[in-house]
C-alpha cells in the first residue's frame, strides 16, 4: 500500500465536475484510492488552501 501526498489543486479538480481534470482525478480517486489500495495525505495547510479556493470559487459564481 502506498500513501498519496495530495496538493490542493488535486482537491479542487476532484471537487469542480466542471473542470476538464476532473475526469482524471476521479479516475485516479476511484483506481488508487476508493479501492481501498492505497491512501492519501493531507496537511491542515492543504485542506485550508482548499477551502478558501472552493468557497471564493463559489462566492464568483453567485455574484458574476
């Protein structure tokens, strides 16, 4: 089993299904780790940069 150190654009394509990587992310999710082969990493910093960029993302989209 190995372990996967994820960056927060990973986090952030995986979380947009409008972004052309998401199919790549999701591929790779459900291939290395929803089945249970291997695991990730995450840093508090990387789950905060994801938060931030998430919700800006969603704060642009109500307003523009």
């Amino acid at each position: 089993m190995a372990t996967y150190g994820i960056d927060t654009n990973v986090l952030v394509y995986w979380q947009m299904g409008d972004l052309p990587e998401h199919a790549h992310v999701e591929a790779f999710f459900e291939r290395e780790v929803y089945s249970g082969r291997n695991e990730l990493a995450l840093c508090p910093l990387i789950l905060y940069e994801f938060v931030h960029v998430v919700d800006h993302a969603a704060v642009d989209a109500s307003v523009g």
